[in-house]
C-alpha cells in the first residue's frame, strides 16, 4: 500500500477530531438538510464512515509501504487505532460503567445471552453453509489442497468472528493455514465484519421501527435507562476542572493497573497453556494468554467495584460523557482502517464472507422475531461475537451510555468460548469443503 498524502499521527488525529466535530455539530441541527438526514443516518454511523472515505482516498491511512535509502521495503502504521483501543476504550468503560445499576442490568433477563449464543451459532453454521453454496457454482474458491486448503483459512475468521484476535491466532496455529496467505483472511475479516458493523450502526437509527416489527418488550432496557436517567438527575452539578482530574485520574488510573496487571496475568497463563500436553486444549485456552483480555476484564471489574462507592456520583459531573468522547475517537480509528475499494479485490473470499454473515444476521433476525427481542439484543450479541470487546460496546453505547457495559461483558464472554467455537465450526467447513 502506498503511502497516504498524511503520513504524521498528530495531523491524522486532527483530521480525525474535526470529522468528528462536524458530525456533532451538522447532527444538533433541528432543521434543513442535516436534521432530515440524521433522522435516516445515525451520527455514529458517520463517525466511522468520513475517516473510511478519507482512507479510500488516500489522505491518510492504518498502514502503509515505503523504501528506505538502500531499497528495502518498510513497513509503516498509524498507532492511533492502538492508543484508542488500549488507551481510550478501557478508560470509557470505565467512566461508563461508574453508574451501573447491576440489578437492572441482570433484570434484562435472559434475551441477552440467547441472542449472543444466536450469534455464535450463526458463525459456527455459517461457515459450512457458506461453503456449500459457494462450491455449487464456484468450487475453485473453497478447494485448495493441505496448507493451502481454504476451510484452513476460514478457520481464522471463525476464531476472530467467535472470539477475538487471540483466538485467530490460536486457530491460526491449530490448523497451520499457509502464512503468505494468511493475509487474505485478515482482509475479508477486516471488509465484511466493517460492512456488518456499519449496516447495525445504521439500524440504530431505525430502532423503533425494527422493535416494532420484532413486536419486542423493550421494557426493561428502558427500565434501566430511566434508572441511570433518574440518579443522574440526583447526582448532576456543573463539573468543576477538580471533578474531570479525578474522573481522569479515576479512568486512566485504573487503565494503568489493567495494563500493569494484564501484563503479569497474560505471561502467568501463557506460560501455564503452554505445558498442556493436549495442542487442542492448549490453544482453547489462550486467549488466556492476551494481555488485552485482560486489560479489558480488570478495567471493567474495578469499575464495577467503583460503582458501590461515592466514586459513580462523578456520574452527575458526565462520567458518561466524557466516555462517550473517547469512544468516538475510537469510532473513528476503527473507521479509518476501512478502504472501501478493497471489497472490489479477491471478490469470491469477499462473497464467501458475504454469505458467511448473511446466515449469522438472518438466524439472529429469525430468533428475535421468535422471542420478541428488542434490536439492541440482536445487535449487541452480533457484535460481541463480531467485533470483540473493542467495538461491542460502541453498539451498546449508542442505544445508551449505561448499557456499553452489557456489549463489554458479553465480548469477554465471547473470548473464552472462541476457540471451541471456531473448532466445531472448522469441523464442518472441512466436512462440507470435501462433500
């Protein structure tokens, strides 16, 4: 890839924050043009969608090539995605999560986890179905003979789509994909899980709507919405500059021990799933291995235990808020890794993708028209499978800042069933590539 007019981060990151600002303000418009426009398209959705366009473009760019003075190829990425995930997203979570009601949040029932495990079904079916119908008219796409063989590669997007990049990698190593084209799978997870996300971000502005046709009882998330509406209410004051140190300090405070902690934990566990004799057991276990597993998951505990304290009356200072602004950052960071003229290139792993996800959404539709779940358990469990502890909580936010936690606690979930999920699903893509 070449490289991008805007190669320096700081210029990146100023770009970013002004396409970010004009969605603010083009979205508090209450007439004209912009007002009837963000009543179709979501303002989150535009967050992620002008830095794809600028990527397309080529202004700026995730990563990119250039030769150095004798020749050689360098490789060059922006770290604003890193800062964002491992900096910013941990400290929303936890501003976010400083009010959560926790009995409101276990009264959202059982819906949650039906609708998560919906999806991880969908990932393991979707994949052999996506097969079969692939090889009806196009075999060539989903042969390939012993490391070469396409289910072998497939077995890395169930891995990413079930669970994470821990878990990617893990099936990656289980069932020794050919590395020089592993690069094509980490494209078609790039394209289609970014086209699925866009597509849920979108339905966010047509939730009423979508709720409607699920004939769903929302009640009880606008239960615990009205509950974090009411303590803030309770709580609210005019934020002094001593009540955002702190809340920063609280955030960035507990990030540091997440990532000083994580980092122990990932080389404790590493170092244990490495003497399991078994390799199958020994790669189902090691997501225990990611620090950022585990940066996540403390970030999210601590937090929670910040909520029995004084310290969620930082709520009424906007905790929340202040979150909400470090998630679209990261919105905007995940957008920019997005060039929509890839999905012109290697079509038919594209289409293969395509299919996989087509079956993942429909059986997601099917059960929630089945038990009248609310769009926010569709997407939410879509995207904790999908997407991962890093863009689950942006579906959730966007519904409200109470429920980021909901997206948070089901992707690490999603973490811990990946790899047996990805296996049971590569059982059958090699069943169903040899049929």
């Amino acid at each position: 890839m070449e490289a991008p007019h805007f190669t320096n981060d700081a210029i990146v990151f100023g770009i970013l924050m002004i396409s970010l600002g004009f969605v603010f303000y083009t979205e508090s418009k209450t007439s004209g043009f912009w007002y009837k426009f963000y009543k179709i398209v979501p303002g989150l959705f535009m967050a992620y969608f002008i830095p794809a366009i600028f990527t397309t473009l080529g202004i700026i760019a995730p990563e990119w090539q250039t030769k150095n003075t004798i020749g050689e190829i360098v490789e060059n990425e922006s770290q604003l995605y890193y800062v964002a995930s491992r900096f910013l997203l941990p400290a929303a979570l936890v501003l976010m999560t400083l009010s959560i009601d926790l009995k409101a949040i276990f009264n959202l029932g059982s819906k949650a986890l039906i609708m998560f495990f919906t999806g991880t079904v969908g990932i393991i079916i979707g994949g052999p179905i996506a097969i079969l119908l692939i090889s009806a008219f196009s075999p060539e796409t989903v042969g390939g003979a012993g490391f070469d063989a396409v289910w072998r590669g497939l077995s890395t997007l169930a891995g990413s789509w079930i669970g994470g990049g821990a878990n990617q990698t893990a099936m990656l190593e289980i069932y020794q994909y050919n590395p020089a084209k592993y690069g094509g799978m980490v494209f078609v997870d790039i394209v289609v899980a970014n086209i699925w996300m866009a597509i849920l971000l979108i339905g966010i502005g047509k939730k009423d709507k979508i709720n409607k046709w699920l004939k769903a009882d929302t009640s009880a998330i606008e239960d615990l919405k009205e509950r974090v509406s009411d303590f803030t209410q309770s709580v609210k004051r005019t934020p002094t500059l001593t009540d955002f140190m702190i809340m920063l300090a609280i955030a960035f405070g507990t990030v540091g021990f997440g990532h000083f902690a994580g980092a122990y934990l990932s080389n404790v566990f590493s170092s244990l799933t490495a003497n399991i004799a078994s390799q199958t057991w020994r790669n189902i276990f090691s997501f225990l291995g990611s620090s950022f597993f585990w940066l996540i998951s403390i970030s999210t505990i601590v937090a929670i235990i910040l909520s029995f304290t004084k310290a969620k009356n930082y709520e009424g200072a906007g905790a929340s808020k202040v979150g909400s602004i470090f998630i679209y950052v990261l919105v905007a960071t995940i957008g920019m890794k997005m060039d929509l003229t890839l999905i012109f290139e290697n079509v038919n792993l594209i289409f293969i993708g395509l299919v996989w996800m087509s079956i993942h959404a429909g059986l997601l539709i099917l059960v929630a028209k089945l038990i009248r779940a609310p769009y926010f358990f569709l997407a939410v469990g879509s995207q904790a499978n999908v997407g991962g502890a890093a863009s689950a909580p942006i579906v959730a936010q966007a519904f409200h800042p109470s429920l980021a936690t909901v997206g948070v606690l089901l992707a690490v979930f999603g973490y811990a069933i990946g790899t047996i999920g990805a296996i049971v699903c590569t059982i059958l893509m090699e069943i169903a590539s040899k049929v």
